[in-house]
C-alpha cells in the first residue's frame, strides 16, 4: 500500500473543525505581522500578491486589492491598473522560474461562479503544463505537488525582485540573473499525444471545493 503525506493540511481541518476560521482569509493575512508566515510575497501600493496555500499547480497566486470589495465595479481605477501592472508583473516571474507551457488567468464572483472567498475578490493567475492533469485529479480528485510552499515563497520572491530592478517586461535579464529554471510537473503526467487525444476540459480553471478554499 502506498502512502501520501500531507502534515500540513491538519492546521486547515484543525481550523475548519474547531469553526475558527477567520472572517476574511485575505484580511486576516493582511493583519499578521509575519509575511512570510502570510505567504504575501509582495505588497504593492493598492493589492498584494499571495500564495494559495492550496494550489492547483507549483507556482499558483492570487492578486487581492487591499480593500474588501467583493465586485469589480467597487474598485477603483488605480486598483485596477494596479491589479493589470501585478499580473503582467508574476506572469513574467511565473514564466521565467517555472517554464510553464501555458497561464491560467482567473476570477471568480459570487458563490455560485465558484469563489470560496465570496466578499473580496483576487485574481487567480496559476502556470499550466501539458499533461499536468493526471489520474490522481481524474480519479481521485487529488492535485500532488512536489514543491512545498516555502520554496514557492522564496523561489517567487527572488524572481519578482529581480523583475523590480530589471523591468517589468525584461524576462531575458531576470533569466540571465536567476539560474537555471526547474519545470514543475506532476507525477505520472501522461504524453502530450495522450492529452491531444482526450478532448476533455481538463486545462480549465478548476472548480472549488467546499472542503478546500483554493480561492
């Protein structure tokens, strides 16, 4: 019998099952003093960019206005610009750490659109691979990842530095600074062939768990 370890999902089910969860996952996030322990890897003038502490991939962020807003046309035009600025920001850090072979670029609104955060919006922005929908997601409804959420943190942080002092656009400068780039994949990933051939809507943004906020 084979055995897959998560530890780090008991301080989520200790927390769901003992009902104190906070009000505001992203306000609550906002109030700790500890970042890092936050995973907010940056903040900016108006949002923020923080990790999913349940990723569908390596590499899955989310950008969050500072404001608790739960609709875009509560924001304000600089909060917008600024959300545009930070996405265009993290696709080029996404790109030049993980190689990805595609981005997935989201939001959801309201409940029934499948937000599990439903009262302050944030921006999905998650890199693709082909094949990186296995049997474990098909069959059992399970992602594996082999990176932990501290070398997300770190990893994501160097590169966005970098991207501040190199241009935002300028991913051949941050490559040149950052080594080389390790490719994320899950285990068992079948072949681009095996992919070409199931028609299914597996590259879609996944759907939300109500047992799992990966919003």
């Amino acid at each position: 019998m084979d055995y897959l370890w998560t530890p780090w999902r008991y301080a989520y089910m200790e927390q769901v099952t003992s009902g104190k969860q906070p009000d505001c996952v992203f306000c609550h996030a906002l109030a700790m003093e500890d970042d890092r322990a936050a995973y907010i890897v940056l903040r900016g003038v108006r949002c923020f960019l923080i990790l999913n502490r349940y990723p569908y991939t390596s590499g899955h962020v989310m950008i969050v206005p500072y404001a608790h807003v739960a609709e875009l046309n509560l924001c304000d035009a600089e909060t917008l610009a600024e959300i545009m600025r930070l996405t265009q920001r993290m696709e080029t850090a996404l790109r030049v750490t993980y190689k990805p072979d595609g981005m997935n670029l989201g939001m959801n609104l309201g409940r029934a659109a499948g937000a599990g955060v439903t009262g302050h919006l944030h921006l999905h922005v998650l890199p693709r691979w082909v094949g990186d929908t296995n049997f474990m997601t098909v069959t059992a409804e399970t992602r594996v990842h082999p990176e932990e959420l501290s070398v997300t943190y770190d990893r994501l942080q160097k590169a966005l530095a970098l991207s501040a002092s190199t241009g935002l656009g300028d991913a051949a400068a941050i490559a040149a600074t950052s080594g080389p780039a390790r490719t994320i994949l899950l285990p068992n990933a079948v072949s681009p062939n095996e992919v070409s051939q199931n028609k299914g809507s597996s590259n879609d943004l996944p759907s939300k768990s109500p047992k799992e906020d990966r919003s």
